[in-house]
C-alpha cells in the first residue's frame, strides 16, 4: 500500500496516540476509517541516528490494545507453532519478511539492520503489534501471522473506535 504524506495534524494524532513526538516519520501506511493514522511508516534510521528497523509501527490505541491483549494470552506461542507446523504458512511469513526488508529499503540502507525486520520474522513471533501493522499497511495475504493476529484480536480498521475521529471536509 503506498505512503499518504502525514500532515501536521496526523503528526498530532500520532503524538497523543503515543503519548510521545514522532520521530522519523516518512508516511502513513494506514489509516482508521474515520481517516486518523492507524500505521506510520518510520525511517530505518531516525534523526538522531540510530538504527530502527520497526519500519512499520502501530500507533492506534485500539489497535495497540487488541494486539497487547493478545500478546497476554498464549496466542504467540500458538501462532509460533503453526509457523513450525505448516509449510505454507512457514513460506508466506518468509516472503512477509522479504516484502517488509523491500518496503523499507526505499528509504535508505542501514549496515546495522541489514536482514532484520520486524515481530520476529521470517522464523519467529515476537511482536503482534509489529506483525499487525505489517499486515494493516500491506494489506490482507501479505503478511499470515498478521493477517491472524488481527482476525483474532478485539478491534477491526474499518470500525473507528478513536476518541476524536476526524472529521472529513
């Protein structure tokens, strides 16, 4: 999915969905329905510097919330285990992974975080909110164990459920 500009007022709603100022931001990759950032899209290396391979990072509170509440139950090691179960599955997580390095290669080569990407892909699950955004930016097939995760979690992009959704106009 490509890139909308964030504007200032995203960069607002981004900072009270986080509680803290973007750093590095190079887009929104994904939006809730009412239009508020859902996914932004940061540099591989921030301003400052460091390397940050979380090309992709979630930032609506719902969303965050879904993944968080998921991540307290057994739902990683389940999803763990049918990467290492199912072939297929094994495969499209690979191909995940090889799609997410191409996304952010376009904005710069970073030595240090060469081959990694993010949630523990291509061989692991370590973080649902990093695979979910994957999954929310890139669109349903692309990336499986996203693609579960948000089927299973408790908040869905196409209900808007922010405290101040925007207005269209």
């Amino acid at each position: 999915m490509p890139l909308t500009p964030a504007t200032d007022a995203d960069l607002d709603t981004m900072r009270e969905q986080l509680g803290r100022p973007m750093r590095g931001v190079v887009g929104i990759a994904a939006r809730c329905a009412c239009g508020n950032p859902t996914v932004v899209a940061t540099e591989p290396r921030l301003p400052d510097g460091t390397p940050f391979p979380t090309f992709y990072y979630l930032t609506h509170p719902g969303a965050t919330a879904a993944m968080s509440a998921l991540e307290a139950t057994q739902v990683m090691r389940e999803l763990s285990e049918l990467l290492s179960e199912d072939e297929d599955v094994a495969t499209a997580y690979a191909a995940a992974h090889r799609a997410y390095l191409a996304d952010r290669a376009h904005y710069g080569d970073v030595p240090e975080i060469e081959g990694i990407s993010a949630g523990g892909m291509p061989t692991r699950v370590k973080c649902l909110h990093a695979l979910a955004a994957h999954s929310l930016a890139a669109g349903a097939g692309v990336n499986p164990i996203g693609d579960l995760a948000l089927a299973r979690g408790d908040w869905s992009p196409s209900v808007c459920t922010c405290v101040s959704p925007r207005v269209a106009g």
